[in-house]
C-alpha cells in the first residue's frame, strides 16, 4: 500500500468549475489509496441535491461507492477512483440532455 499519495479535495452544491474554485491539494492519511471524483444529483428528505466532490480514499470504499447508502437513493451518482497523484483534477463527464438527444436524432435521421 502506497502512503503519502496526494489528491484534490473539494466540495460543492453548485459545479465542477465552484468546487475547483475551491480545491486544495490533500496529503490522504495512511489507507487511502485512491483519489476520488463523485457526482451525485438526487432527492434527499423531499429536496433536490446535487453534489460534487473530490477528496481521499480507500481501495475498499471505491468497490463499494455506488452501492452505498449515498449513491442508493440518488437518480444519479458516478465515483471515479484512480491511484495516482492528483489524478483527480479533471471533472467527471457528464452529456447534457441536449447533446444527447441531439446525436439520437443524428443516427437516426440518416
């Protein structure tokens, strides 16, 4: 197990752009071996939530991110995790509606 690996931590209600506005570069403590993306949009307790978030963890929390307590509830939730420093710079992809159904009518309309 690797020590010492650095990540982007952040957090934010708003968008990647609000929480790289913010970010800070982490040292994880001893066990968190990943760097990790997460994205969430959802109702909790009848509101509307949405969140983005980079921070440390470990190897066992990325198996099981999306199964968990967070992600079951969520219409969305998408985690990445990678073991590199600072691997989790980039945002994670998200398609727009728009542009999703705009290349379905593309494919279909030929």
């Amino acid at each position: 197990m690797r020590y010492g690996l650095k990540c982007y931590k952040c957090t934010s209600t708003k968008s990647w752009d609000d929480c790289a506005s913010v970010k800070i570069e982490k040292t994880c403590s001893s066990g968190e071996d990943r760097c990790t993306k997460a994205y969430f949009k959802g109702k909790s307790e009848g509101a509307s939530v949405e969140g983005f978030a980079k921070d440390c963890h470990s190897a066992a929390d990325c198996d099981g991110f999306e199964k968990s307590d967070l992600c079951k509830d969520m219409k969305e939730c998408k985690v990445n995790c990678c073991s590199s420093d600072l691997c989790n710079a980039a945002a994670l992809p998200m398609v727009s509606a728009f542009i999703f159904i705009a290349c379905a009518l593309v494919v279909f309309a030929f």
